[in-house]
C-alpha cells in the first residue's frame, strides 16, 4: 500500500473523530468520511491483477500453432 494512500486514510479518520459534534452537519460530514475509508479499505483488499496474463508466449503460440496447422 502506498505511503500516500495510507497518509490520506488516516488524515480521513482524525477528521471523522474531530466531527463528533452533535448537530446534524457535523454528523452527516462524519457519515461521508467514515464511509470514504470503508471504501478506501475495499479497494486495497483487491488482490492485484496478474499482469502475465495480458503477456503473449511467442513460441507457445508458434508451437499450438503448428500442431493446428
């Protein structure tokens, strides 16, 4: 997880717990703030995309290849 995302995430929290006010605007603020970081939290336990899949395997294509022809 990158330093920076990890930063902003918990600037993110120490302004959710200064707006523990009681009135309604603080309350909405806290409500956007802590479901920012639940999503933030969603989004660093996706498993990375293997990027090998997108790799093509010349001479694997060349040997299937020959076996179809």
């Amino acid at each position: 997880m990158l330093p920076t995302y990890i930063l902003a995430r918990d600037h993110l929290q120490r302004a959710a717990t200064i707006l523990r006010g009681t009135d309604i605007r603080s309350q909405e603020l806290r409500n956007i703030i802590e479901r920012t970081i639940v999503l933030m939290d969603d989004f660093s336990l996706e498993p990375p995309r293997d990027r090998s899949a997108d790799v093509l395997d010349l001479a694997a294509f060349r040997r299937e290849r020959g076996q179809l022809d």
